[in-house]
C-alpha cells in the first residue's frame, strides 16, 4: 500500500530552518485571528493504530492530539468536495480551513477515526483500492463499513483497483498498452464505487504519490480530480489532476510541525522545468527550474530540503524571479521528494511547494514481474 518513506518531510525543514526561528514567532502565528484565504490545506493519513509500519500510521493518541489542536485553534474542517470546489471557484475560504482524507481504507479507519471524527461532527475522504474490499482482507473496512460511512457524510474516493506504481510498465507493455491499463484502473475502480455505494466523488489520490504528465492527462480526461502526497496547500492555481496533500506518519506527526502544515499556504510557482519527475536512468542529479509568481512570501528567503540534505539553489531576481537548484548528492533509485519553503511577509505563516522526482532501478527497468 501507499507509503511516505524515502522522502523528505515537514520535520527536516523544522529541524534544518526553522528550528531557529523564535518560539514568539511560533506563538505569534499560532494566535492570528482568521480571515478570508484562498487557499486551504489537505491532510492524508493512512493507519491510526498502533501495530502498523510507522512510516504509515500515528498512533490514536497522536490522531487525537492533532484533532484537539485543529478544535482548539479555529479550524474549519470542510469536507474535501466542498473544499475543492470552493478553492476552483477562487472562493473565499476561512483561513484556518482543512480537509481530512485517508489512504487504502484500513480497518483502523473505520474503528478509529470515524468514531473519533463523528463525536465532533467533522467529515471526512476515504480513498480505496477496490480490490483490497473485494478481496476481504481483514486489514481493510468492508463494503458494510464503508456504506455505514458514506451515510453518515463520509466522502469515498477513487485509489484505483489493484493500487499499482502508475509510472511503471508491466514488463513487454507498450505505451498504448500502459495507457489503457492505468485507465482501466480507474474507470472500473469507479464502477465498482458506483455498484457498491450511493454518491461515490469523482475524486482520484494516485497509489503512491506517483504520477507523470501522461497519468494526470488520464485523470483530467476521465474527468477527475487528481491528489498527489506532494507536501504543500491547495490554491486556485494548482493543478487539479494532481493537488498536494501532508502526508502524515510517525516521523513527522510532532504537533509543532503539525501547527505548521495545517497554517500552510501554497508557494505561486507558475512554471516547472521539467514538468515531470520520472527521470531516465543515468539521470543522478537532476535540475529543476521553478518560476514563481507575486504574492506575499520572502523569495530572497526560499529554503530547500530533500530528506536530510539543503538543496544548493539560485535565486534571479527577475520579474518574475526564477528559482534553480539541484541535490547536492547523487538520487538513490525510488522516490525522492524536493520541499521548498518561504516565510510570508509579516512573518505568520509558510509558504510550501513540493516536487517528487522517481528514479528507476539500476537496471533502467520500472517493470514489476
């Protein structure tokens, strides 16, 4: 299933920048009065137990902790329909505004979360992989679970039906072939929502994280929204076949960190270069190029991190500024995220943008046999 490891997460750029900012700017953000955004942020969860791989689950304690913060600090938390629908409009939204989704359907959602997250009459998404329902896999919630969920307001999204790597050829499998693969995926995980449950979303979280120019084009054809596990908020300006989530796991669940994602604002990056981060097999240190747009950020103070490392980069000062960088060290094959971060200018909140590059196997290969 899904997971967040091999990347780089909130609690580097914490520990790597942030941790020299001054607790009385961490209080000064913290007690901002909220106002009208136009932005929000998206939350992804997978396991809430304690027996599940760390690198995908909190523990119910640290579920709770999050979700006592989000009530006593003002959130709104919208459902993830509503939310999307909001920001596409380029509506105004209550600045302290998120929307909680979680990953395969894991049983712990079921006997966890929608309790918890019904006390406080908060919706929330579900992404499945129908196959792993149909299997009946005692890991996973039941179709009997999952219609209790949806009647109770719980939003249940597309995750494909055998929750494949949607970059990777099967070997001897053509592009046309691929193609037609991964839309299959998709279009009978859909109907297999729609046999089983009344108001299935047009919603779509690619397994993995992964996806390229051609899967998101798939996405935006079927017509879908797209979500990613890039790190950052959503913003009108986003790409909606492939909108950015906080992935959230044991690592980087400490509630400083936490207070940081869920006050987020998406970085205005009007241009990549390249567009796409499946990269070709010799290809260990790839650039990136980003063009950013105004908005109320410190360029001058862009920071980039990828896992343990800064990302060297080059900042021109240009209308519009442009931002150049590269990893210091060779990429190790797998996935690889880059997050970038900004201060605003009246030092209150962050400004995020994240890119994921995936490096094939040594042999070239992403075939799985």
């Amino acid at each position: 299933m899904s997971t967040t490891s091999g990347v780089s997460s909130v609690a580097t750029i914490w520990t790597g920048w942030m941790a020299q900012a001054s607790l009385a700017l961490v209080a000064l953000f913290l007690s901002t009065v909220a106002v009208a955004a136009d932005s929000a942020v998206v939350l992804e969860y997978h396991h809430v137990a304690e027996d599940t791989p760390p690198s995908t689950s909190v523990t119910p304690e640290t579920f709770e902790r999050h979700m006592e913060y989000l009530a006593a600090n003002g959130f709104e938390v919208w459902p993830l329909p509503r939310l999307v629908a909001a920001v596409r409009a380029g509506k105004d939204i209550p600045e302290r505004t998120i929307a909680l989704t979680f990953d395969d359907g894991y049983r712990s959602v079921y006997e966890e979360v929608f309790p918890r997250l019904q006390a406080r009459g908060w919706p929330f998404t579900i992404f499945i992989a129908t196959d792993s329902i149909d299997d009946g896999d005692r890991n996973f919630v039941t179709w009997d679970q999952l219609r209790e969920m949806e009647a109770a307001g719980v939003t249940i999204g597309n995750h494909s039906v055998n929750h494949p790597h949607m970059i990777r050829r099967l070997k001897g499998e053509d592009q046309a072939a691929w193609l037609r693969r991964l839309r299959g995926e998709i279009v009978e995980a859909q109907e297999r929502l729609d046999q089983e449950l009344k108001r299935p979303a047009r919603l779509f979280a690619y397994p993995f994280g992964e996806f390229s120019p051609a899967v998101a084009r798939i996405v935006r054809e079927l017509d879908f929204v797209g979500f990613g596990q890039q790190s950052g908020a959503v913003g009108s300006d986003s790409e909606f076949s492939a909108l950015p989530r906080f992935p959230i796991a044991t690592a980087f669940a400490g509630m400083e960190s936490f207070a940081i994602k869920v006050r987020s604002r998406p970085l205005p990056v009007t241009a990549t270069r390249p567009d796409s981060g499946v990269l070709e097999p010799g290809d260990d240190r790839p650039g990136l190029r980003l063009t950013l747009g105004p908005g109320p950020y410190r360029p001058e103070a862009i920071r980039c991190y990828l896992g343990g490392d800064t990302v060297p980069l080059e900042l021109e000062t240009g209308n519009p500024p442009r931002l150049s960088l590269r990893p210091a060290r060779p990429l190790q094959p797998g996935r690889s995220k880059v997050n970038c971060t900004a201060p605003a200018t009246d030092g209150e909140q962050w400004f995020w943008y994240s890119f994921l590059w995936m490096k094939p196997l040594p042999d070239g290969s992403w075939y799985r046999e």
